[in-house]
C-alpha cells in the first residue's frame, strides 16, 4: 500500500530510542551484576580457598558496571516525580518497599537479620524524593523571589542530606546530593546526568563508570514502554535474598561483610 502525500504528512512522527522500560532494565541488570559481586564473590574473596587474582578481577569488574545503576535510578525517580500523578502514593512506595527490603538487605549485605549500619537504598531514594517535594514547595512559592527561592533550596538539601548520613543509608547523603542536582539541571539530560555522575565520582573514583549511564539516557525517548512500575520493588528485596541463599549455599554465607 502507498501512502499519498498529505496521508505521509498525517502520520505521526516516531521518535527513535529506547523507552522507558528499557532504560530501568538495563539499570536493572547493572544492579544484579554489582550485588551478585558485592553479595556473593566479595565473600568468597574473604576466604583462602576461594581468593585469586582472576576472581579479584572479576569482582572489580562487576562492580565497575553496577556503578551505571544509581544514576539510572536516580533520573527514573526524577521522571516518576515530575509526571506521577500522586506524588503521596509514590513515596509511599518508596517506604513501603524501603521496610520490606531491609532485612534481605541486611542479610545480604551484612549477613545479619538486623544491621543498623547501613540502610538499603530505597530509603535513600525516599529522602531524595521528600527533598523534591521540599522544592517543589518552595519553587511554587510566587509571592518569593527567585534568590530567596534559591537560598531555601540549601536548608531543604542540607536536612535531606543530614537525615541519609544520620540513617546511613546506601550511598547515604551523597546520594540524596545526586538526586537534588540532578533534579535541578533536568532542563538537559546531558547536563542532568554529568552532574549526577561528577558528584558520585567527587564521592568515590570508583564510581567514575557512572558516566556510562549517561548513553541509554541519552537515547531514552520519553515513551513509557512495558508497565514495569512494580518490577524494581519486587526485584530489589527478591534478588538479594536470592544471592545471600547462593552464597549461604557455597558455604560463604557466614562470612560477614561489614
């Protein structure tokens, strides 16, 4: 069938890039890979039978591209923020999901049932989704001016900040400083995820393959792709539950980690 000409023009332009779906997917696979390294591998690091050069290699590798997750993460929030429709709902999610992925966390990572240490990251998320709403209060302000808007966003910042260092949160109050910043150069996803990533990297040099996030951003075309809303609450809790029983399987699960 041919299309005549005015019939081409009608048809709706299709953006090229990858949706949505894809992007959290991919920031998805990147996690596993990191948590399989820090869960699994890092345990069998601890122990003489199981140490060599090639595993210890390995290991770093995997970490190096788990660091793409974050900031994936971090702009997927930011988007869920800017266009959800109950932002309530959405933080409810957050902490919902931050209680029930604690003690997987904690086993996982600290081979505990209860470690007050360390927090997992859906409370980091959490405190950087109250930070925005703290701007979004303060942006909608009309009868302040723009520098008296600005100088509150700090005070707003600085509690989000003290409360994840308070908690110890992952990624703790760097992260939630990579929320705001991110947030607030959204106007350009380059911009968005340089700084993001600049202020992980400021954190820990290790966290410099951050920046490859920046490429299935870049591509993302705004379109929300497959339904995936409830796929990284079920997953975060599910998979580290999982690698902490692989590793209890191989005999590591002992081995505490922190």
């Amino acid at each position: 069938m041919e299309y005549t000409e005015n019939a081409t023009k009608a048809m709706p332009s299709v953006r090229k890039g990858v949706t949505g779906s894809t992007v959290k997917m991919i920031a998805i696979i990147a996690m596993f890979i990191d948590h399989t390294a820090a869960i699994v591998l890092e345990r069998m690091l601890h122990l003489p039978e199981f140490m060599s050069v090639n595993l210890y290699w390995v290991y770093w590798v995997m970490r190096l591209i788990g660091r793409l997750g974050f900031p994936i993460f971090c702009f997927l929030l930011i988007e869920g923020f800017c266009y959800t429709r109950n932002v309530k709902k959405y933080a409810g999610r957050l902490f919902l999901f931050a209680l029930v992925s604690e003690v997987p966390f904690d086993l996982g990572f600290a081979g505990n049932v209860f470690y007050w240490q360390y927090q997992n990251v859906f409370f980091t998320l959490f405190i950087g989704l109250l930070v925005l709403i703290g701007f979004r209060f303060v942006e909608g302000q009309t009868a302040w001016n723009k520098i008296v808007k600005a100088v509150l966003h700090v005070p707003v910042l600085a509690a989000g900040m003290f409360v994840a260092d308070l908690l110890m949160t992952d990624y703790s109050g760097m992260g939630v400083l990579t929320i705001a910043v991110m947030y607030l150069f959204r106007r350009s996803r380059r911009l968005e995820m340089g700084a993001g990533c600049t202020v992980l990297t400021i954190m820990s040099l290790s966290e410099i393959t951050a920046f490859l996030a920046m490429i299935p951003v870049g591509i993302y075309n705004g379109k929300r792709g497959w339904n995936l809303k409830w796929v990284f609450y079920v997953f975060y809790p599910a998979h580290i539950l999982l690698l902490y029983i692989i590793a209890y399987a191989i005999g590591v699960g002992n081995v505490m980690l922190r």
